[in-house]
C-alpha cells in the first residue's frame, strides 16, 4: 500500500486513547450472534451500511457484501451508505461502487464530505482556507476556492482554517508542517474522515482522523469532526427517513469506535461484522474490553 500504514495494535490503542473524543458510550447490551443480516432483516425497515470493511476491503469487493445487498433489496428494505470517505463526492463513491457489482444510487451514499459545506459556513470569519485533499475536490462549490496543502510551509501559514479530507498524499513531512502550524496559532480545523485506520487487502490505511487526533493532542485544539460517530452523518440518516423509528434502523460496521458507537448513540440498533478492522480477532472480547457493544455480531454482513 503506497499510503501511510498502521498495525492493528496501534491502530487499537489509538482508538482507545482518544475515546475522550467520541459521543458517550452507549448503555451496555448483550450481543446477539447471527450468521448475517439475513437472520433480521425482519426486525428493520433500514438498512444503513458501512462501506470499508463491510462491502468492500480498499478496492476489492466482500463477496457476501454483494449477496446481503441482493438480501435486503428482496426483502424490501430501504438502505443507504454512509462512509467516512471523505476523498470523493457521493455521487463518485456510488460510481466506484457500481464498479465493483453493486446497484447503489448517486442518493443513497452519504459521507463526511456532504457536511463540508455547512462545516465551512459554521466559521464565518474565516475566508481563506486550506485543503488537504484529492483531485477532483469533493464539493467543489466550496472546496475549489481553498489553498492545496502539501509541501510548502507557506501555505500552512497563509491560510486561516483547515480542511482535512484524505490521507492518500499524506506523509510524516506533511504532518509535521500541519502540526507545527496549527500548534503555532490554533485555528479551525475541519476534518472529513474521523477513522483512524481503514482496512485494505493486507493491512490498514492511516487515516485523517488519525492525524487530527495527534494534533488534537499537540495543539491543544478541538477539530470539528465530520463522519462517524459524530452527529451530523445521522442527522442526514434521520432527514431521509424521517418516519421510521431509529430501533428499526440498523447500522451495519467493522469498528466498535465508529459504527457501533456511533449508531447506538443516536437510538440506532448497530451489527458488528468481523470482515474488517477486526477480521480474524475476538471481536466479543475487543468490545467488551472498549464498553462499546453491539446488538449483533456476525462473520460478515
């Protein structure tokens, strides 16, 4: 993998360390396994999917992903994705999706990035920011105008809030100038992708949130973090299903920190698949050890 890496224990411990950061853990509940959703898709209305570790593992695609999709359409169900991938637009994930066999629309994926622009607008104050970002921009309509950051300590300095979306470019170089930056005169720091890591074939991806915490911890700052767990990406899940109770939506994630955390504190019912981050680990153990439970728990979706 040609972007920066993490091993799972540190991967793990970082989680934990930075707990401090996440919504409340949620009440304690005794985790029910099943072999796949299949076993309780008479239970929901909604379906709400992670996508890394759940559909797909980097760019390779889960095969039971493909099968639980084809699952949850027979049944009727109603779904969306909603991904901490803040490198592309929705309409551009649900392409790539596509790509690998599944029939999502443009408006059934949401990400960090689709809270961009109400992130943005929250500071007023600030009009020139930086970006840490690919090519083309998610949300162009704000993010076109911001400064690219990457190897020119100048440019850290000229601006005066920070937009962090995607790691693929990113290096130990580039952290040291965006620490030592915002470390020097603290400043709005937005963060698309809260995750730590993000599984691939083979290993994990380090991912913004990962960074944005060390900095956290250096800076002495508060990033506004965009994805999962945090607030925003459900407030758009309620939007779109306004009518339905939050205990007939189901969430469906690889990480107790995100998914689990993350749906259960906002009254969802949340299945932890073992495909992902935790593949091949105790993951009954490893959530009880973080006192982040889900209601479910099986193989893959």
């Amino acid at each position: 993998m040609a972007f920066p890496t993490l091993a799972f224990d540190a991967a793990w411990a970082a989680y934990r360390r930075w707990e401090h950061r996440l919504p409340a853990k949620p009440a304690p509940v005794t985790p029910r396994r099943i072999a796949g959703i299949a076993d309780i898709l008479d239970q929901v209305d909604v379906v709400v999917l992670d996508a890394y570790g759940v559909l797909n593992l980097g760019g390779s695609v889960i095969p039971q992903g493909l099968e639980a999709v084809a699952a949850i359409r027979a049944a009727g169900k109603r779904l969306c994705i909603v991904t901490n991938d803040g490198s592309q637009a929705p309409a551009a994930i649900a392409a790539k999706h596509r790509g690998r066999g599944y029939d999502f629309r443009d408006d059934e994926v949401i990400a960090g990035a689709s809270l961009v622009v109400e992130a943005v607008a929250a500071f007023p104050a600030v009009t020139r920011w930086g970006i840490i970002s690919l090519e083309p921009r998610p949300q162009p309509q704000v993010t076109d105008a911001m400064i690219a950051l990457g190897d020119d300590p100048a440019a850290y300095d000229s601006v005066d809030g920070i937009v962090f979306m995607a790691t693929e470019s990113w290096d130990e170089q580039r952290q040291a100038l965006l620490s030592d930056a915002l470390t020097a005169r603290p400043r709005p720091f937005i963060v698309a992708n809260p995750d730590v890591v993000a599984p691939h074939v083979g290993g994990f991806s380090a991912e913004p949130g990962y960074f944005a915490h060390r900095i956290a911890d250096r800076a002495g700052l508060a990033p506004t973090f965009l994805g999962k767990p945090f607030p925003g990406v459900y407030r758009l899940v309620r939007e779109r299903f306004p009518e339905v109770d939050p205990q007939r939506i189901l969430a469906v994630g690889d990480t107790p920190h995100t998914d689990v955390i993350g749906a259960r504190a906002h009254g969802m019912r949340a299945l932890l698949v073992e495909s992902g981050f935790l593949a091949g680990r105790d993951s009954l153990a490893h959530s009880a050890e973080c006192g982040i439970l889900p209601d479910f728990i099986a193989p893959t979706i």
